[in-house]
C-alpha cells in the first residue's frame, strides 16, 4: 500500500488505489519502476557469479515468522529487495557462471515478460485465457513439429482440436517426466474387460488384473533423479527404475538394457517404458535414441525421451543428427528455460501420438467439460500461467537459424575448452563435450605420471586425495565468486569406474569468452595449492611414488 | 534479434546484441517496454470481460506448426503480441469479471515482478539461488505460522534448517495435493521391518506387506477434481477418492464419514488420508474442520485441509473462527495466486510437523546433497523460480490487517449480492456465501409459483428447461464480454438433490462495485428473454400450472 509518501497505512483507499492502475507517467511507481530496472541493469552487467557471503549471514535477514502488522511503502520494502535479496542472488546469467542450465536471457524477453504478469491468463480454461489457448496450442505444436516433423494437415487437423494435444506445458522437466511415465503407466494398465483402468482402480487392482509381479523402467545410469522421483509419485516405486549400464561415453549399453529386458521377463516383471536420455544432466551425452526405438518396439515399451536439455538442439540443422531416433519416440521432455533460453518455469511434454494423453484426461462440473479447448484436462498442474507465450516471442524474434548459431557457438565453446584442458598438463578431461558439457578435474601433472606405476594402494589413496581436492576447489572457487562452476561423482571406465568427483562445466551461455574459460582454469590452479590437506597430500604422495621409480 | 531499425537477421553480432543488457535508457528496448506498459495500462483499466470474437477466429491467428525460418523484430513481434493476444484476452482482472477466482493485481507487482524475471534464480539449489532460499523458507515458515501459530521458538529451530522443510512452494494447488497425499501415502506405507516403504518398492508391494485390499481418501462430494487426479497420479486410483455427502451447506455429513470409515475398515480398506475443504471451489462454503480433525484422529489418518481458496482468510481477525480446526491438519494447501493477490503460479502445501516431508526427500550426485538447505529435496518439481518473492513483498507491503480488510470486504459484498438476489424476485439463491463465492440462478417470479404447485412431471420438465436457461444466460453473458460469471451444477436439497446448472459469483476483486453487482442481475435479465426455447417454453409451462389452479 502505500505508494506515495504519506504514512503508510491499512485504510480502505489506500488498498483501493494499490489495485488501480496508476495513470500519470511519472508517478511514485513509475520511479520505483526506474530504479528497480537501473539496479537489475548493474546486477546483470557485473561479471561475477555471485558475492561471498555465508548463508548463515543472509538468513538474519529473513529470521522472522511473523506476517508483518503494519503495511511498508513500496519504496522502502523495494530498498530492502535491492539490498538484501537482489545483492545477495547468484548471478545466473553472469559469463562466468558456467557450472549449472542457466544463461544469459535475451534481453528483450524483460519488456515481454510485463505482459504475461500483467494479464495474469490461467491457461486451465479458455475463460481465463482466451488468446493463450490457441497461442499455448501452436507452441506445442511447433515443438511437435521440430520433433517429429508431422506433415501440416497433421497439424491441422490435431493443434486446436478439443479432446486432443499434442503435449503439456508445465512448470519444468520434472512435471514433464512425471506426466510421459503417468500416461505410460496409465496405457500399459488400460482398461481391459471388467477392469476399469490403473487411472480408476489404481495399481494394487491393475497389477492383480495383468498378473505382473512387478513393473520396471529402464534408463541408463546417468539419467536424471526425477525419474525416480516419478516412480515414486507414481507408486511404482523409486527401485522399479533400473539403472543400466553406460559405456566409456556415459551412453546407455544397448547389450546391458537386452539383457536386463530379458531377465526382467522372465521374473514376470513388466517393462512399460524405456527412456532415453538426449543430454545427461552431468555429461551431456545422448543415447543411442534409434536403437532405443528398436529396442521399444520389439518389447511394447512406451519410449520416452528425456531431452530436457538437449532437446533444444534439435534447432541446429548441423547438430539435429546427434538425436537421430528421437522422432521414434512416443513422448519428450524439453524444457524451455534450459537452451531455448526463456526464464525460469517452461519445460513441456510432447506426444507424438494425439490420442495418447487421453490416458490422463480428466474434467470438472465447473470447467474441463468435455468438448472444451480447455487445456487443463491434459496437464497434471491445474491453474497455470501464460509462460508459453515468452516462448512463442522467442522462437519469433530469434527464429530457428538464430537458435541454431547459439547452439553450435556452444557446442563448438565446450569443444574448445576440452582442447585448453587436454593441452594442460594439470588438468584431466574427464567426460568429451558431445552437446555444451563437459567435466574435468585438476590432477598435477606429475601426479598424473605417478599414478601410472602407483601400487594399488597408493592409487587408491591418491584418487581419494584427488576428489577431496576437487570439492575444495569447487566449493573455494564458488566462494570467491568470480566464477562457478559445478561439482558431481562419476565412475569413469578409466579409474576403474571409482567414484570420482569432477568440475563440471555447461557452456549455454552466449557471454562466456575464451579468456573467461582460461581464467577460470587459472583460478582453479591457484585454489588447489591453497588446500591445507588434499594437496599437501597429493604433493607428499606423489613424490614418494616417483622417488621410488 | 534485431531490436534496431536495420534489417531483421541472425548474424553474431546480432545474437549476442541481445543477450546485453542495453546501456541507453533511451533503448529502442526501452521504447518498446513503454509502449507495452501504455498498452497494459490500457487494457488493464478497459472494464469488460473480454473483447467478443469466437474462438475460431482467434486460431487463425495461431495456425502454423513451423518455426520461423527469418527473425523478426522485436518491435514487429511486439505489435503482433498486443494485437493478436492482448487484444484476444480476458480481463481477468476487470471488476466485472467475477465468474472465477482471478482478480485484479496490486499493482506494484508489476514493477517488482521485475526482480523475478531478471535474476531468473531457480530455487531448486542454493548454487542458483542464494538468497532466494532464505527468502522462500521465510514465506514458508510465516504461512505456517499463519496456519499453525507456534512459539517463535519452532519456527527458529526449523525454518531454516537443512534436512527439513515446512512445505514445499509450487506452481499451484493442485500441485500442493498430490504433495500432501504423496506424503500421507509414503507414511501411511512407511518401511517397516524387511519392507523398504512404498517410496523404494512401490504400492504394489506395500499394499502386500501390509495386507490392506485398498486404500482410501476420503473427502466430501465438493472436493476439488485435483484430488481425483492426485489419486490417478499416486496409483491410488480414482475410485479410491470417496465422496461423502454434504448437507445442505455444501458441508461435509460427519455421520456419513463415520459410517464410511467403519465400513471401509470393515472391508479391510486402508483409509490413510481425510480431506477438509477450507473453501470449496463451487460455493464457498467450509468443512467443520474442528470435528474433521477429531475422527482423522480417531482413525489414524492423515488430516489434509485443501484451503487453497479459504486460507486466505486466516488473515482475517474477524472471520478466521470460520476455519476452527485447520491448526490440527497435518498439512494444508493454500494457493497465494488466489486470495493473497499475487499472479499465476504461487501454491503451497504446509506441513504442521517438519519431520513429515522427510517421506519424499529425496537427493541426486550433482544437487540436493545430504545436508544441503536445497529446498528441492523436498519438492515435487524441480527447477522453480523466485515466485515465493512476489507473496513475501505483498505480505510485507499490505501487512495482514491489509489483507483483514481485503477480505472482510470480499465476504461482506457477497452477502450484499446475496441479499441483492433475494430481494429481486426473479432470481433464487442456491447457496448462501459463507466466503465470498455464492451461487444462484433466474427464475421467473410465476415460474417459482407455478413450481410449488407443479405434478412431479411438470416439475421435472421446468427444472430441466431451467437448467439449459442458465446455461444459456451464462454462455450469452460471457459471448457479450461486458461481464462474466461462471456456471457449474449442483444437486441441492431444495430441489430433491436434482442436477441443477447454476450461475457462480466469486467477488474477490476489491474494484468491484455494488454497482456492477446490479448490472450484471439485469444483464441477465435481459439475455434470459433472448432465449428462443428454454424462456418462452418455462412461461408456457408456467403459464399451463398456474392457469389451472
């Protein structure tokens, strides 16, 4: 309340003019407008990734369970948000935070962005949506499109018709994996005979019905966690995941998968869905997604492709064949807010079969009422925002050849700093950049060398040394806030698939220059000596096993 | 691309121009972003419901699966945007709009929702959040407070502690519920012995080691149809929702629910979760939620009260008694893009007990480790924006006696309309507003003589004739774009528990006036004339009862 400079108060005009839109141009608001954007501007343009303060410093500011009992003016409470919140934010899109999904945005989607919050559509039902039904329904279908390059009357028969889609904007990637395994549980339980459905009857029924001891789902070993957590959700339970094998390039073995297949048949324990990562999270690999379709179709698995983050690169004319497969699929995860580059809050599901989300299809006495365009009886989210249309915008303004040179500019940066690591003699690429990801880890150069005639004891004792020392450069280096980047665990065919901590890199963002990546390795140089224990260690180690060469 | 007034193109230069942050304030960006707001502006101060164009005609607009193989400008793109989708929008938050649960905006969101956009922070990690974690655990912790008003003392040792969440802040209510049944579910199914819990083996193990035929969540018949969802989603089944009675409030039958719970155990159904409802969607109205809690008790289940459109009014003082017993749920859904006013895509489910959430933690190699104030262990999404911003600056800016007013207000013009109803004797109340939602419909004045008097028969043909005159009002009013209400169907006592099709107030806008309230009875007034079945065939039937009298 309260916006101009009287004392801020409760009364009836003062909350009656807070929802009115304010008509002078130059008005407290306007101001305030002004300043936020001349403050987001400084933010955004600073190179770092974020100021070291410790957490337990930040949360003094946000001690208080008490929902205050005096209104704040706008000013004040937006000084408090510059100072403590937006000062104290990581910088995502900074060029030198290379360590998670997030990027620079295009610019112009902060304009843009107004309308959405502005209108404040709910695109459950066209009453409260009207314009963005159709908008969301052509944004599914160009991502159809750009998967499965359906013929236009496919189109035109499916985009806008009611009772159909062709998938299900949501929230994120997670939502979207959740959604492809519910319809393929739901289809692989379908109604049969007096059996009205795992969607009416539930699981318990449905497994006594079909008479499986068990259900499974297959993905390789490095797939993302949410698919154990939609296991779960979907009572199927988070071991019904089988992990399979990769191979030295962190993709699925096809010969593991047949195995487990046939093994899992004989238990009686069904099969309904095999997914097929298009971009792991940690490596950014991609599955052998044809053979994959292969193997699907021989078993009547429902298959899955989760490519929420490399499904963007289907974009790119030069690097679409590393997806080849991916048309076979029955449904993909993709998620906008990762290399489409629109904020935070777009992943989608498409399915390549319009008749498949009827499986999931549910309506409501007061909306949803079958024959509506109503996009809510397909989601698993009810009330939903417009997102779609920063998307729509997006994929306007920058066009599919725009999309493609930041998706080969990246592919090619990753591809660049695995030569600058390689030609390091105190790095160690550990995973080669097939999209923008790669990881590594620092091993000075003599340790290298002594761990080639390392007794297996003193190999063990370094590695473990080693991954101690790379948490303490991942963790120091995010501290200092120059520049981030990630950490997580393998187990490379090379260590004799040892658990392995490794640096982690993704290069989406179009700011990165070369001399941010050199810097970067620089930096994490000079951090490993300043370890008290790991280096020392590693120092001491190996000059034992070289001394005694 | 392009945001200058050369040629659209997709050059290097171009793309990286539009990751920047521009330097000019007097940007062609910058004169973009103004005329947006002009245009905002002015639609957001038109005061109708929707511009009258069908539905077809909109996705001509909208008809091409490809994506563009040319950039366009971002001025051009922008044009198309207001003409083609701003223009083709609803005004959900026009003062006559009060058919669904959207209203207008405090407007110092759209300044702040700024901050959101462009820090584009995601909350599943610290790593790209920071100061958005405390911020969001706050939120959570003042909504539990508002809910569950422990000593100071409990939310400084839990609300900011790692390994534990009071909630989790998600795209929406629906969300919210499958959170808190996914929760019950795990506990009701929790590891015991040999048994590795449903989260690891899945329901169809659990129910085996268990030894329970099914499972059970009860709620009454005015529950949302997220909870049929969840119940699909979970592998619970539809079925497994039963619907309980309500009373002639749209109240839950406490004998009902005793009589149904004793006859579930009987038939070795497992009831492990009991749903009040704090604002049903239809009418309003409120579970006695005091004795709700005693049976959930008795009975060992999980209480859950889904207020995501009643929780709201815990910040009323006055009307707070009205949910007497929500300080006993073991969690609660509360949507703030409802009544707490701020937009699309702020749900939250809280839980009384901060242990409780540990039955769906879950953590991943590169994330979430153990430890980790990551509020995505605990999260049914992943990656989530900085939402949780928007509901903390509006907690903070309108304080809660602000939103005692908001409320108190809402509630008092729904009894206004109430009365406004009554007192007009073509029109009959059908549920008295106990929040601020209240359904009604036309009919005649004689024709509520002639019902009184009417054979079984005649009475069944007007009733019916009634139903498609609603129906007809409401689709008419909507077309005609001066104002909206929605419709949903009932089966009220009055009328022998018959599917009545009724019109559906919410009056959660504060810009609404008494006047519009009367406005919208006589534009209903006058579309029901317009009718050329159902009107001229009730005043025939009418005129038939009443003439024989």
């Amino acid at each position: 309340m309260a916006v101009d400079n009287r004392q801020a108060d409760a009364s009836e005009e003062s909350l009656h003019r807070i929802f009115t839109v304010p008509e002078a141009p130059d008005s407290t608001l306007g101001r305030i407008e002004k300043e936020i954007s001349e403050n987001l501007n400084a933010f955004l343009q600073t190179h770092i990734a974020a100021r070291e303060k410790p957490l337990a410093e930040i949360e003094k500011d946000f001690l208080s369970a008490d929902i205050p009992e005096s209104p704040s003016f706008v000013s004040e409470h937006t000084h408090f948000l510059l100072d403590k919140l937006v000062a104290q934010s990581v910088h995502t899109s900074a060029p030198s935070f290379i360590g998670h999904m997030t990027s620079a945005l295009p610019y112009f989607l902060m304009p843009l962005s107004k309308i959405m919050i502005g209108l404040n559509q709910n695109l459950v039902k066209i009453e409260t949506s009207k314009a963005f039904t159709p908008l969301e329904r052509q944004v599914l279908g160009m991502l159809h499109n750009l998967i499965f390059n359906e013929e236009e009357a496919f189109y035109q028969q499916w985009m806008h018709s009611a009772n159909h889609s062709l998938g299900a904007f949501c929230s994120g990637g997670t939502v979207a994996n959740i959604t492809a395994l519910w319809v393929a549980r739901n289809n692989a339980l379908k109604p049969d005979g007096e059996f009205r459905g795992v969607a009416q009857e539930g699981l318990f029924r449905a497994m006594k019905h079909y008479g499986y001891d068990d259900l499974a789902v297959l993905v390789s070993e490095r797939g993302h966690y949410s698919l154990k957590k939609a296991a779960d959700v979907l009572g199927i339970g988070r071991e019904s995941v089988v992990s399979i094998k990769t191979d030295d390039n962190n993709r699925v073995c096809l010969d593991e998968l047949n195995k487990t297949l046939d093994s899992l048949k004989a238990r009686n324990i069904k099969p309904f869905a095999i997914v097929g990562v298009a971009g792991t999270t940690e490596t950014g690999n991609i599955d052998p997604l044809e053979q994959l379709a292969d193997i699907a179709e021989q078993h009547g698995c429902h298959f899955h492709v989760d490519a929420a983050w490399g499904g963007a690169t289907l974009m790119s004319n030069k690097y679409r064949p590393l997806l080849k497969g991916i048309e076979r699929a029955d449904s993909v995860t993709i998620d906008a807010h990762k290399q489409l580059y629109v904020p935070m809050g777009a992943g989608m599901v498409i399915f390549k079969n319009p008749a498949l989300m009827t499986a999931i299809e549910h309506h409501a006495e007061y909306i949803l009422r079958k024959g509506s365009k109503d996009l809510g009886s397909h989601t698993l989210e009810g009330s939903r925002s417009g997102m779609a249309m920063l998307l729509f915008a997006s994929m306007n303004i920058i066009s599919r050849p725009g999309y493609e040179m930041l998706i080969n500019n990246s592919i090619e940066k990753a591809k660049y700093f695995a030569q600058l690591i390689e030609s390091n003699p105190d790095f160690e690429l550990i995973s080669e950049p097939e999209l923008c990801l790669l990881t590594y880890r620092y091993v000075p150069e003599a340790t290298q060398r002594a761990l080639k005639i390392a007794t297996p004891a003193q190999k063990e004792e370094l590695l473990d040394a080693l991954n101690d020392l790379t948490k303490f450069i991942q963790k120091k280096q995010r501290e200092s806030g120059k520049s981030f980047v990630s950490r997580t665990r393998l187990t490379p065919a090379k260590w004799g698939r040892k658990i392995t901590t490794v640096l982690r890199v993704v290069l989406a963002n179009p700011l990165t220059t070369d001399k941010i990546l050199n810097d970067v390795l620089c930096e994490q140089q000079t951090l490993a000596a300043e370890s008290e224990f790991s280096f020392p260690k590693i120092i001491s180690l190996t000059k034992t096993i070289l001394d005694k060469q």
